[in-house]
C-alpha cells in the first residue's frame, strides 16, 4: 500500500535527499562531472567582502552567487570577480556561461559584461522577473 504525505517543514531534509538521487542518477548519463569554482575577497580583518561562485559542467560554466557587501559595492570587486570566474572557467575547458538574476539584482551589469536574456519568468514570485543570460566565453 502506498503512502503519501505532504513535506512543508522548513529543514530541507526531503530536498536534499532527492538533490543526492538525481544526481546519481545523471552521472551514470554523462561522462563530465561537476567542478566548484569560485572566489572571494577578504579585507585586512579577513572578513569577506565580496564574492562569486560556480560549476563548470562540461562546456558550461554555471555561476550561481555574486555578492559584494553594500559598503564595498562600485569599486569594481564585482567586475574583477567576473572576469576571474569567467577566465578560470575557460581554463577548464568551458565555452559558455549562464545565470540568473532577479530584474532588483544585476540584470543591467551582467548585459555590460556580455550576457544576454535568453527566457524569462514574469510574475516571479507574484510580480517580478527572473532572467536567464548566456554568453559565449
């Protein structure tokens, strides 16, 4: 007999238990695997100010954060931080890049560093935009 019941709790538990299946699953289907790549920025404290963090998969560099703490933010962390991934990335045999981004984000800086929209979600969650960019490396 089968059994169902709703999971709402806030711990993640049954998410990442089915994070780790799937992704068994998909590596008996390719021959790449996943690779973390990232960086960050400490000050003399060594505090961490600034940041950015990925996965090359393949031919693809996936860049999942980018942050900079506000009073850090227009001294160019986050374009060196870019430039670094994106070069690290291509040194790992990546070809292209994808991202997302809220429309309150960075949409407009990433459009600056090459990036273009290539699907988006309106009303997300109730009445934003989430954007999907690529770029050729």
């Amino acid at each position: 007999m089968r059994r169902y019941e709703i999971v709402s709790d806030s711990s993640e538990q049954l998410s990442d238990w089915l994070k780790e299946q799937v992704v068994a699953f998909n590596k008996s289907h390719w021959p790449v695997q996943r690779q973390n790549l990232g960086f960050r920025v400490s000050n003399d404290k060594g505090e961490v100010v600034a940041g950015i963090a990925g996965r090359c998969f393949g031919h693809w560099l996936l860049i999942d954060w980018l942050w900079v703490n506000p009073e850090h933010r227009g001294q160019g962390y986050a374009n060196e931080l870019f430039y670094k991934l994106e070069r690290a990335a291509k040194e790992l045999g990546a070809t292209k890049a994808v991202l997302d981004t809220l429309e309150f984000q960075a949409p407009d800086f990433y459009r600056r560093h090459g990036y273009e929209e290539v699907f988006a979600l309106a009303d997300y969650p109730l009445d934003g935009r989430r954007s999907y960019m690529v770029k050729a490396l």
